[in-house]
C-alpha cells in the first residue's frame, strides 16, 4: 500500500506523464521522419506499389496461369502477396514474399502461404521503361533442385476494384477460377 501512496505523490505523477507523452512524441517523430523519407525516395526513383498482373503457360502443366500481386514497397524493400489461378486447379494459390529493388532490377523470394506446402521460389525482374511492366525469369525451388522456366515472366500494373485490392492484401481469394481472374484482367 505504501508504493500505491508513494504513486500517488503529485511529483511522481507528473514524471510518469512526462515520460509517457516524450516516449508517443519519439514514436510519432520516427513514424513521420520514416514516411517523409519513404515519400522523398518514391519521388527520385520508380515505385512499384500497387497491384500487378501476369499471364503465362506453366512450365509443369502447360496450362494456363494468372497471377496477381500486390506490391508494397518502403524505399528499396518490397514486401508482396501473390495469387495464382491456374486451368489446372480451381480456386487460388496464395503465396508471400520479399525482395530487394534496386535502380531498376527486381529480386524477390516467394513462398506458399499454406504452412504445410514447401513450394517457394524466386524471380529476378527488370523494369520496361517502354512499358511500365516488369520483365524477367522466375524459378520454383523444389527439395532438391531448382527448376527454372523458360517462358518469359512479365508483370503489368493492373486496376482493381477496391474489394479485389482489399481481398488480395488478406489473403482471400480475389475469384473463384481462372475465367472469372481472365475476365478481370480483360476489365482492367
């Protein structure tokens, strides 16, 4: 009880006030030098935030593949969530991952969002100044070797709806199959 009195004392509590309202005014500071600096970067260099799509062959099923990315990128890291709808299989595959852009090169690691898949993979991308889009080759890691597909890789900035873009960065399903995920690209 003496500790609660001892608390209680008008000097203590203005100290503890204090403290509490230096340590919020720090975090607010850093939060603000963080996005100011974030903003001051995206103006001299490229961004690729936002949401991506990409149509391809599988180099397993020789089907086709649609995927969709939502980039998030703070100065040179860019964190991502990936979709994939495919003719071989309904519904989507949902993936992670993080990578490095740099000038204008784009390197990024993949897994499966599903804690019991082993699937992950890697791609290396170059921005088309031409474009816009993201070029380059990707390669899925399996337990023993990496397979590497011959097919081009190509990113383009798509719109999506405000519900697509909410459902891609959750992690819930965007479409139900590969029409319904065709169909959207067609409209975007």
């Amino acid at each position: 009880m003496a500790t609660v009195f001892a608390l209680m004392q008008p000097e203590i509590l203005q100290k503890i006030v204090i403290g509490v309202a230096g340590a919020v005014v720090i975090k607010l500071g850093t939060m603000l030098y963080v996005y100011v600096t974030d903003l001051m970067f995206r103006k001299k260099n490229f961004t690729i935030s936002g949401t991506w799509f990409a149509e391809f062959e599988s180099h397993i099923t020789n089907k086709l593949n649609i995927e969709f990315v939502r980039f998030v990128q703070s100065k040179e890291h860019v964190r991502f969530n990936l979709q994939q709808y495919t003719g071989a299989r309904a519904g989507a595959r949902k993936y992670c991952g993080e990578g490095i852009l740099r000038v204008n090169s784009f390197s990024a690691v993949y897994y499966s969002a599903e804690r019991r898949s082993p699937q992950s993979g890697a791609f290396s991308l170059t921005v088309q100044p031409a474009d816009g889009s993201l070029s380059g080759r990707y390669a899925e890691l399996e337990k023993d070797k990496i397979e590497q597909a011959s097919v081009a890789y190509i990113l383009k900035p798509l719109k999506m709806t405000w519900l697509e873009r909410f459902k891609l960065a959750w992690g819930i399903a965007c479409f139900k199959d590969v029409a319904e995920a065709k169909a959207a690209i067609q409209r975007g």
